[in-house]
C-alpha cells in the first residue's frame, strides 16, 4: 500500500499538472479574442468533456 505521504505527492503533482492545462486553455482564449477562433475553441472544450462530436 502507498504511504500517506506519498500519495499526498501523487496528489500535489496531478492538481498541479491541471493548473498548467486549465492556465494554458485560458491563455489561448485570451490571445485568440477573434469570434472564430472562441467559437472552435468552444467546440473543441465541449468535445473534451465527452458531450460528443457534432457531425455538419
């Protein structure tokens, strides 16, 4: 079995690993301010969190 502590490490690692990937969503929202490139970028979150592919 793991030691607490390690598992608080395992912990710390992947919280941290979300921030960066949450950081880097947001910058690029922020630095693609066109209607266009949001509106993908919308999509491409949907799609990420599995509501499925629309088909058009």
């Amino acid at each position: 079995m793991n030691t607490p502590k390690a598992v608080a490490v395992k912990r710390k690692r992947g919280d941290d690993a979300l921030k960066k990937l949450k950081f880097r969503r947001e910058k690029r929202v922020r630095t693609d301010l066109s209607d266009r490139s949001v509106e993908v970028f919308r999509l491409a979150k949907t799609y990420d969190e599995g509501s499925g592919r629309q088909e058009g």
